[in-house]
C-alpha cells in the first residue's frame, strides 16, 4: 500500500466513522478534535437508513438500541398545550422496516468514537496545509507540524480543512433561512414521555422530548435575520429570549430553564454544495462536503456512510488517493444531491413564516397518520434508494 498515514479532522459522526474503516483497512488514522474532550448535550437525531446498516456492521447497534429512545409520538399544541395535530411514528417505523431509532448525536459519537480506538489529538487544530508530492505537511495552533500521506475533513458545517483548502465558507454554503438551536433542562414539567411535543406560529418553532436522567431537550427553530455570533452563550441566549419572549405555550417556562443552561447549541440551518470534493491529497467528508441541514435528520447516517464508501474506495484502490477521490464521489454525488433537495423541502415544515403555511403544514402531519399517505408524502425523502458498497477489507 502506497498510501497510510491519514488525518481526519474532526471527532464528531464521520471522523470516527472513516478512522474505524481506514484501521480495518490496513491505513494508520489519526483524528484531531478542536474541543478539548468529546462534546456532550447538544440534541437528539433520527436515526435509521444507510447508517443504520454501517453501525450494525461496525458491531453497535445494540450499544445504540441501549442508548435510544423509541419515541411513539410526534403531537403538535396550540398556545393552550391543546393537541390539534400529529402522527404515531409507527410510520416510520413501516418505512424503515423497524430499523429506526432516535438517539442522542453525542451519544452516537462517543459510541462510534470508542470503537475506532484510535490515536486522538484533543483541543488542537489544523492552521495551514502544504501539500507536497508524497505527502501533506500540517501545521497545528499549539505550534507542531506533522506530515500525513492524506487529509481528510470531517469537520462539520465550518470546516477548517474545507476553508483552507478549498476557499471560504460562503463560497459553498447555502443558507436555508433558519437558525436552529438545543439545549437540555433538568427537572422541567411537565414531561410526556416518549412523545415529542412541538408549538408553531408563524416564523419560530419550539419543542421539547423527555430525556433519561429527569432531563428534558428543548429544540428552537425561527428565521435567521441575518448574521449573529451564536456561537457565545451570552450571544445565544440573548438571541432566543427576544425571540421567542411573546411566545405561548410553556415558552416563558422554557426561557427561565434557558437562563440555567450550561450549554447551548446553536447555528445556522444550512447546506454545503461543492463542485468536487478532494484536491489532490485532500478530501473531505459529512457535512465539511455535503451538509444536508440538520433539519434533514439524515446527516449523521450521510456522515456515516460517506466515511464507509470514502474509506472502501481507499482499500480497493490500495491507496492511490486519486483514482479512490474520484470513486467515492462517482458512488455518493447523485444520492447526496437528491438528500439535499428533499431536506430543502422539508426545511420550511419546521417553522412556516406564515398562518396559512402553518394551518397546511398541520395539515398534512395529521393526513401522515393515514395508511399510505407517509409513503406518498415524503417516503422518497426517507427511504434510501443507494446499495452500499460490500467493500473485502484486509484487515
């Protein structure tokens, strides 16, 4: 094998994922992480599809069934907590074939994280990239340099490996005008367990799903105005509280858990479109090269799967990067594109900027309830249409 020594940039879904694949494969993997340990909190995903495959042939689906949840109900209230819309996830459940389950997206990365057991640089990141014949120097913020025959980032929306290899952010994002943010409360009520509670008007959303330990998760969803730095707490905080402070429902009670809150998650609902997604010795993979949103509920099991096949392309092309690049994109370009363009869809049902776009959107949340309508509705959102790749690793 010509090729070994890869960075992943990243210890979120994909960077695990690609460092388990790549030691199975023989390659010597290295992740580095910005975060000075695995980030906790943050908010709860859907997971089911393609990723759902690769976690079980990574031997964890059963640590995830364990860590799950089975949620039985998505209900939708008016501003008196009065049910007016909704459906059983049994839907779902039809259109995964029962394979299906929601589980905490931090608690998904620890478990992907223990098992690729592989060498992690914690609270460090990638400054500069100097790519070279035979390999990529890279120079690091605590001031080292390290060569690796590959790069590849696995380092989210605001990928630093994209930025300065590929040019800036605003060059391949594409923004779906929301913001959405997360956070966790201890000891809120009231709780309905297993149900996913939701409350719209127009331009914002609000939910909330009980979590184990007495902790309950608060999902926000409102029109992005314009630029904010969301990223400091103070900043987030300040930003929900005017926004949501004349809302109804439990939104006064949910501000207060607000002020509580050690963490908070927020961020731009967006999408990342790029012509290509490697330049010679380096390539990137989940959302630094194909965000979908996170309002798709796809982008943990695409992170997942981008890593396999990148990963499988590299083992059946022995490490000659260029000719598994181009593979791995031949293999994902048209089914990432069609996911991006139903997460485009879908991203207006969240928060509807007006009454109408709110009464039909409710509308056909309770028309899902009906046999064969969720099918019709965005069943092709749901069902994966890809075969993945049977890769014979080596190892």
């Amino acid at each position: 094998m010509n090729t070994r020594t890869v960075l992943i940039s990243g210890a979120g879904i994909a960077g695990p994922t690609l460092a388990f694949w790549l030691t199975r494969a023989g390659f010597v993997p290295t992740l580095i992480e910005h975060a000075s340990t695995l980030r906790s909190g943050g908010y709860v995903i859907d997971f089911w599809g393609l990723g759902y495959d690769i976690a079980e042939r990574m031997g964890l689906l059963a640590a995830i069934l364990r860590e799950g949840y089975r949620i039985r109900e998505m209900c939708v209230v008016d501003a008196n907590g009065k049910r007016i819309s909704g459906f059983g996830t049994k839907v779902f459940v039809e259109l995964t074939g029962g394979r299906y389950v929601t589980i905490g997206r931090s608690a998904l990365a620890r478990l992907l994280f223990e098992t690729a057991g592989t060498e992690t640089i914690f609270g460090d990141e990638i400054v500069a990239l100097d790519e070279q014949k035979d390999h990529v120097a890279v120079r690091l913020k605590s001031g080292g340099e390290r060569r690796f025959d590959l790069v590849i980032g696995a380092d989210g929306l605001h990928s630093a490996v994209r930025r300065l290899a590929f040019g800036p952010q605003d060059h391949f994002e594409k923004r779906l005008g929301y913001v959405v943010a997360a956070f966790e409360a201890s000891g809120y009520r009231p709780r309905n367990e297993d149900v996913y509670v939701t409350y719209s008007e127009p331009g914002r959303m609000v939910g909330r799903v009980s979590l184990r330990g007495d902790k309950t998760l608060v999902l926000f969803v409102f029109t992005d105005n314009g630029d904010l730095p969301l990223h400091e707490l103070a900043v987030g905080k300040a930003r929900l509280r005017a926004e949501f402070a004349s809302s109804g429902w439990e939104c006064p009670h949910i501000l207060d858990a607000l002020h509580a809150a050690g963490e908070l998650y927020i961020d731009r609902v967006s999408q990342i479109r790029m012509p290509r997604w490697s330049h010679g010795r380096i390539a990137l993979v989940g959302d630094a090269a194909y965000c979908v949103s996170l309002v798709a509920g796809q982008g943990s099991a695409l992170a997942m799967t981008g890593a396999y096949v990148l990963a499988g392309e590299l083992a059946r092309a022995g490490g000659r990067h260029d000719e598994a690049f181009a593979n791995y994109e031949n293999i994902l370009r048209g089914f990432i594109a069609r996911k991006q363009q139903g997460a485009e869809r879908f991203a207006s049902a969240f928060a509807p900027k007006t009454s109408f776009g709110l009464w039909f959107r409710n509308l056909v949340i309770s028309a899902a309830a009906i046999p064969g309508v969720a099918r019709f509705t965005f069943g092709r959102d749901i069902i994966d249409n890809l075969q993945l790749p049977d890769y014979h690793w080596p190892c």
